[in-house]
C-alpha cells in the first residue's frame, strides 16, 4: 500500500520521518491514478483544498473498485490533507475508514495511528493523544519502523509538554533521543527538545533547539516546518528580551511562509515587524514592509 506522507505537516501538526507502508498489489485503474497524482501535485503545491478534492474523488473510486489498498491509501491521504485545514473531525472520520481497510489489506497500521495522534493534539485530546502514539508501539497491525517509533515519543513528548508534565516530557525526549534518525527525525526530536526548554523557562536553550530543528528541517525539505521552527525561536526570542535575534528568526519565517502562500503569513508579518521596530531594525522594517506589500499585491491579483 503505497501511501503519499506529507511531512511538513506541522512539527506541531507534521508527519516527520513517517515513513512508507509495506508495498500491496493493487488494481491499475487509470482514474485512481489520475485522481491521486492530482492530488498530489496541489497539495505540493500549497493548495490543500483542491487536493481534498481530488483526494475525495480517489476514495471513492477506490470504493467503487473495492480495492482495500486503493481505499486505505485514499482515505489516509485525505485524513492528512483534511488536517492540514483544520478539519480534524473530517480527518478522524477518514482515519477511521482507512485503519478499517488497512487491516482488511493486511498492511502497517502505524502511519495512521501517528496521524490520529497528531490531530488529537491540535484538538488538545491530549490523553487520548498519548494513547494513539503508544498504540504505534503495542496494537496490533502497527509495525513500526525506527522513525515511527521515534515519532510516538515525540508525540508523546509534545503531549506532556502540553500538559505541563515536565517528568513525562523528558522521559519522552529521553526515549527519543535514543532512536537513530534521519535528518527529519532530528528535526523532530529537536523541536520537543525546545519545548521542554520552554517547559523550564530555558529561554536560550530554546533558542538554539528550535534553530536547530530549523536547520534540519531544511536539510530534510521540510520547509514548513523550518518556518514553523523559525517563529518558535524568534518568539522564544522576544521573550528572553533579544530582540534582534526574534526579529531575524521572525523576518526569515514570514518570507518563508509568504513564499508558500500559508494562511498564517500576514500574521507572521506582523510578528516579524514588531520584533525588528524593537530592535531598531530600519533594514529589517523595509524588507517586512515589503513583503507585506507583495502579500497585498498578490490578494488584489
């Protein structure tokens, strides 16, 4: 069953280091193909309503061919691009049908539990958050791999940090720390790491974790978690009264996430210009004036 992962789906929403189920045959069927490359192709292309719909023409062609892969695959796509809009109750809904028929197609459960767990934690379902990153480990039909463990600690992590469960936190960074991992999986761990930094009031040490998730983000090309991280550190920043810093992190995080047309730019803007007036920035104010005036540009286009 070869699945699409989106990775840059959030460190605080991404899949990083998901990786693929174990291949299934399947049916050629040449809508199925279409729908899904379709889809495919908007969503890297920062267009994730018009590939939920493609999506959501992929799922159902596969029902009609009744394909369990076909239909696991789909329905796991859509469950992803459903969440990157916020819909997190279509995303369950999805995940639901598509752990039904990973089963039935006798494949890897774990990249679906990895997805529930991450929308349980935008949804603050914390407990039930840490109960689907466990489960990667211990249901049965998850076979996870070294990366898909190490992304239920972080999970797990993220969850505790949340809870401000400073013990559970670090067990969990401990834990993560000890799986070998690529660079997405760095980039992972390093983001809870600045978390429980957080956790601790270790505003410096924050700083230099979510820079470093930051830089292994994009090695990874996971670019939207490497603005993601950059906004982190540049808020961490502020905090700790170092404004130039915040406004550097926050400037590099708007333009990134401006480039990719996120709907979370104009407010990263705004961030980015309030750090570099306190710092006293005058270049840093002109280049943000700037991108705000290519946002408001590109609206009236």
């Amino acid at each position: 069953m070869k699945r699409t992962v989106f990775a840059g789906w959030l460190i605080g929403l991404s899949i990083v280091g998901c990786s693929e189920s174990k291949p299934i045959v399947k049916p050629v069927d040449a809508d199925l193909d279409l729908y899904n490359n379709t889809a495919r192709i908007e969503f890297a292309g920062g267009s994730p309503t018009l590939a939920a719909a493609a999506y959501t023409k992929a799922l159902n062609r596969a029902r009609v061919i009744d394909d369990p892969g076909s239909i696991s695959t789909a329905a796991y796509n859509l469950a992803v691009t459903k969440a990157s809009l916020a819909d997190y109750a279509g995303a369950l809904n999805a995940l639901d049908e598509a752990d039904r028929e990973t089963i039935r197609a006798g494949g890897n459960l774990a990249d679906s539990l990895l997805v529930r767990s991450r929308v349980q934690l935008e949804m603050k379902q914390y407990s039930e958050s840490i109960a689907a990153a466990s489960s990667v480990l211990t249901r049965d039909g998850s076979k996870p791999d070294d990366n898909q463990k190490l992304q239920s600690w972080v999970v797990r992590g993220l969850a505790a940090c949340a809870m401000k469960d400073a013990t559970a936190a670090n067990h969990a960074l401990s834990e993560a720390r000890a799986i070998k991992a690529d660079s997405a999986g760095e980039s992972s761990v390093a983001g809870l790491a600045g978390e429980v930094d957080l956790l601790s009031n270790n505003l410096t040490a924050a700083i230099d974790d979510f820079d470093k998730q930051a830089d292994l983000a994009r090695s990874a090309k996971l670019y939207r978690d490497m603005a993601k991280a950059l906004a982190k550190s540049g808020r961490a920043a502020m905090v700790a009264g170092k404004p130039a810093i915040a406004a550097d992190r926050l400037y590099r995080a708007a333009r990134a996430a401006t480039g990719r047309g996120e709907p979370n730019a104009v407010a990263l803007q705004s961030e980015a210009m309030t750090a570099a007036k306190a710092a006293g920035d005058n270049e840093l104010i002109k280049l943000v004036e700037s991108l705000k005036a290519a946002t408001t540009q590109s609206a009236l286009q």
